[in-house]
RNA sequence: GGCAAGGUGGCAGAGUGGUUAUGCAGCGGCCUGCAAAGCCGUGGACGUCGGUUCGAUUCCGAUCCUUGCCUCCA
C-alpha cells in the first residue's frame, strides 16, 4: 500500500519511504502536564493514533510520545497549590491518560520523561559546546543560532522574521537575539540538576531531541505534533539535533495537526476558551468527540460547536443503526477504500464516506448472511480510526435510565398494542419519550434509544 | 507588516480538467395502526475578474475576503 503525508518541510504531499523498510520511528510532541487537557490536546493524539493503527499494519512501528514534566508553568503550578512539583506531574499525567484512553486513543509503545533524561540532554549539550554550536554564558547555555546556516529552514523563516519571535533581546548574556537557551541556572525553590555550567535545569526544546536520539535514533521517519509548534519549537530541535549529529535531518517527514477554534476563535490559553475534555466528556460520548475530530481533515481548522456535536452522535447513529439487527459481529478485514483514503495523507473525511458507503450497502442487503459479512467490513474498518467499539445496542441504549421502568412500560405498551387499543400506545410512547427515550418498532419488535 | 493555509449547495465537509462525494436538514414516494429506522426518487455548489483549453469548481494570474503562525499554546 501507498501511503502519502504530507511533510510541513517540503510543503507537499509526499510518497512515504521509511529508512528501514521494515521498522518506522515516530516521535509526536506531547503534553506539558500542569492542568487538565483541553479538547486542542487531544486532536493530535486522535490524528496519530489513526496514523499509528494504519503503520503498524505495514510495519513494526515505534510511536513515541513523551510527557513534558519539567517545565516553569509546572513549578508555578505547583506553587500556586501549595504542592511537591511531582503531585502536580503525576496528578495531570494519569488525567492526560484517562482522558487519552477514554477518547480511544492506544498507549504510544513508550511515554518518556523528561525528567528521566536529564543526563541525555547534558550531553548533547556538551557536545554542542564541543561543537562550537553553544557556549556557556553566567550559568547559562545557549545555542548559536548563527553557526547553523540553516536555521529556519523548517518553518520557512529568514532571520528577520526569527527576530520577531524572539523575547529576549541581545543581552550581555547573550550573543544573538536569535539565540536560545540550552542550560539556563535554577534559584531559590526551582528544581535543578547538577552540571558542568551549575546548578540548573535545561530550555524548554532539549528533551525532545535527547530523547529522539535516546530511543529511535539520530533521525526519525515521522516527527508530529500541533502546527503552533513549527516555529520555533521544531526549528530549535532541528537546529540542535542537526548540530550535534553530523548534520542528518532530525526527520524526514513532519507531520502537523491544526488547531480547534471555539466560535471561530482560537482555543488558547491567552483566549481563556479552553474547553477541558474532562468537562465535555460530561455532556458528550466520547465516541461522538473522536468523530468530531475525523469529520474535518487534519490539517483544516476545526470550528468546535453544538452543530458539530450533533451531526457526529447522528453520524455514529448511522453506523451503529446498520448493524443493530445483526447480533453479534466480530471485525474483519478493513475494506481497500478506507485503507486507501487514511493512506492518502490521513484522509479521514473520505474514510468516513466509504464507511457510509458500506452502512448502505448493508442497508440493502438481500440476506442476513451478506449483512453480516459487509457488518464485518465496516466494522474492520471503523476500528482503523479507532470508531465503533462498543456494541450496537449498548450505543444506542447507554445511559442513566431506567432501563427496567421503560422496559415495563415497553411490555405495557406492547399489550397494548396487540389489542389494538392504539391510544394507550400511544400515551405510553409519551411516557417513554419523556424519559428522554425514542421507542422504534421493527420487526424484531420494538427497540428504543436515547433522544 | 512578513510567512502560511483557505474561500464548495441550508449546515458540515471531501474531491475532480468533461461523469453521484458523503453526513445532517428539505421535498415527493414506499414501508408503518401512527411513528421511527430503512429504502427509492428529487432540488440546490464550487468568492470575484481575467487567461490557458474543445471544455475549469479543478491549472495560471489578478483581486476581495477569512483564518492561522510570527508571544505561552496541541
């Protein structure tokens, strides 16, 4: 099978080749864990677990993605409670997990810390000084951004624009505006580690580039995370990966998600518009978040509202309505088309069409027999994006109701019926509905669903 | 201002140099005690202006508009 990404550093669609026909490295930026995760955390996750499920069908895959747990918004955080640094840490690392598994996203084979890899990052900074790409300035590393001709190759930036961007200007610890920290000192209660430049704790882009090499090596076939992370956190990887190898690219395809926006604004923390998933998963399945997510492409904007609720709950509606009657169906084979569509660059929108496409065909159906095997298909494939997991009826019945009250009143209702007395049918539908459950009578008798 | 992406039918959202996207909603019909689900049929679209072409929503140029990045962010 082909399967086509787009890479951010080339700006196009590209066949992917990986290094090792065989094995392919995946390394996608995770969270910074010092609060609960917004709904923004959780669609690159959705997006490269749907990558990593179509991979590992082709190749022995080795997804990384690590857990940010050094970080001054931590330290702040824990201040602010009153906390240890780690209660922090580990509290939002198993919230980012809960909420990760409950929107059906597989474990990554490894989470790494970067706590954990703190020698790693000292050395690559030292072979960086070794290098002449840093130099140590009161206590201070940074990385010379001007012995690196390169640098902005990946976000596509001349030196002006990396100015721009800067927030610290020339200084007398600093040679270059551009320049950014490697290593810088830690006071008072900041945590730190001890190293050649003093006491301290390493810049905010290290842990993904020492820990890169650590586990898959010096260059990955596939690096991802969010498009906000272009510039200047991939550029800064690039940039201090590159150096301390022998200038092999840190990646040879990069992969970028874009961002949701609330009302057609932006979901950021300067917005304050954070929808934390915690509080959604209240209100919404989780199944009807994940589909939400695969309803728009990955590298669209994705504009987050009730329509958009709504039409994915009636999207898996349809799904799940086609293999109701049908009992008990284990996977099969997904069908080439939905393969082919996540193949060609993570084409979720048209996988979901083909999808329909199948839930039609099973509609029309002559025999039970050929619903059963297209049922199969549909849902082989739905679980390559990570879709219908549960069982049809437990979809449509889940809930806090009664289920024993509405199923008395179905039995009332059915008396009912067979005497064809319709206006106590009738009311009982009434009852039910105002339960906030549907009933639908099929041939199999009646079934019903929440509204 | 610089860089980047995009403007598709009522909404969401793929795709294509000439043929039905898909889902929801609408309309007509079948089915049903009534419904629902399902099925059949149906209307409605490619921002604007030029260019290339036998033919462009699809390629090229211009223009208007929108959005993102350039500061923490996924």
């Amino acid at each position: 099978m082909k399967i086509k990404l787009y890479n951010s550093n080339t700006k196009s669609k590209e066949l992917f080749v990986p290094i090792d026909p065989k094995k392919v490295t995946m390394y996608v930026c995770g969270p910074t864990v010092y609060s609960y995760p917004h709904i923004g955390n959780a669609r690159g996750p959705v997006i490269f677990d749907v990558l990593a499920r179509l991979l590992r069908r082709e190749f022995d895959l080795t997804y990384i993605r690590n857990i940010t747990d050094l970080d001054d918004k931590i330290y702040q955080a824990a201040d602010d409670e009153g906390v240890h640094i780690s209660e922090v840490t580990q509290r939002y690392t198993k919230i980012y997990q809960e909420d990760m598994t409950a929107l059906g996203v597989e474990k990554p084979d490894l989470e790494p810390l970067a706590t954990e890899h703190i020698p790693e990052m000292i050395e690559m900074i030292q072979v960086l000084i070794d290098k002449k790409h840093a130099y140590e300035s009161q206590g201070h590393v940074f990385f010379s951004v001007e012995t690196f001709d390169d640098y902005g190759f990946l976000s596509n930036r001349t030196e002006e624009e990396q100015i721009s961007g800067t927030r610290i200007k020339s200084s007398e610890i600093k040679n270059n505006q551009r320049d950014f920290v490697l290593w810088k000192p830690s006071t008072g209660e900041t945590p730190g580690w001890d190293s050649p430049w003093g006491f301290g704790r390493p810049g905010w882009h290290l842990e993904c580039s020492a820990m890169a090499k650590k586990y898959l090596g010096r260059t990955l076939d596939i690096h991802g995370g969010g498009s906000d992370l272009l510039f200047p956190h991939h550029e800064n990887e690039c940039a201090q990966s590159m150096c301390s190898h022998s200038g092999e690219p840190l990646a040879n395809y990069w992969v970028h998600n874009g961002m949701i926006d609330f009302d057609n604004v932006k979901m950021s923390k300067s917005e304050g518009n954070l929808l934390l998933i915690r509080d959604l998963l209240k209100e919404i399945r989780p199944e009807v978040i994940r589909m939400a997510f695969l309803t728009t492409h990955y590298r669209k904007p994705i504009n987050w509202n009730d329509a958009l609720i709504s039409d994915s709950g009636k999207k898996l509606d349809r799904l799940y309505g086609s293999i109701r009657q049908l009992g008990k169906i284990s996977p099969g084979e997904p069908s080439e088309e939905v393969l082919n569509a996540i193949a060609d660059d993570i084409n979720t929108p048209k996988a979901l069409s083909e999808l329909f496409a199948i839930v039609k065909n099973i509609n029309n159906a002559k025999s039970d027999e050929e619903s059963r095997k297209l049922a199969s298909i549909l849902i082989g494939s739905a679980h390559l994006l990570g879709l219908m997991n549960q069982d049809a009826e437990i979809w449509f019945e889940n809930i806090e109701v009664d289920k024993a009250l509405i199923d008395h009143l179905l039995t009332e209702r059915e008396a009912a019926r067979s005497n064809r007395n319709f206006e106590r049918a009738d009311q009982i539908r009434q009852e039910i509905e105002s339960l906030g459950v549907t009933i639908e009578d099929g041939p199999e008798g009646p079934v019903w669903k929440k509204l």
